[in-house]
C-alpha cells in the first residue's frame, strides 16, 4: 500500500472518529442524558473495593459485538449487490 493511501485512509479515519466524538458530546448535553450510562447493563462485573474500581463489562462487549456483526454484513450486503 502506498504512503498517500494509506495517509487519506487515517485522515478520514481520524475524522470519522472527530464527527462520532462531537456527535457523543452534543447528545450528552440533552436533558435527561447526564446520568446515562451507555455500558452499564445487568451482567457486567463492577468491585468496589476503597479507591480502586474495577470494571469488566462482559454483557455489554456481547452485546456491541452482536450490533457490529450485524452492522459489518449489511454493509458488505449492500456493496456486493
């Protein structure tokens, strides 16, 4: 892969990923959405123990995994027709 592609590649990347954050940003300012917690679902471990906090989101990485999968195949549905 040559420099240039690969270089246009990770600026749109890059602003994929700007627009995405700015999107969270603004939707976090609604009223209603300060105490949402996107991953916070029943299943996911959380210990508690003084200062220390350790989370392991196991449902909710099930969860995005599904939505990605069916996100991806549609994707490459929709392109190979």
């Amino acid at each position: 892969m040559e420099l240039e592609a690969l270089g246009k590649i990770l600026l749109v990347g890059g602003g994929v990923v700007f627009a995405l954050g700015g999107a969270l940003v603004l939707v976090s300012r609604l009223p209603g959405m300060s105490g949402f917690r996107l991953f916070d679902l029943p299943g996911d471990v959380r210990i508690q123990t003084g200062n220390l906090t350790c989370v392991v989101p196991i449902v909710s990485m099930i969860v995005l995994s599904i939505v990605i999968t069916i996100i991806v195949n549609l994707i490459i549905r929709f392109l190979n027709r």
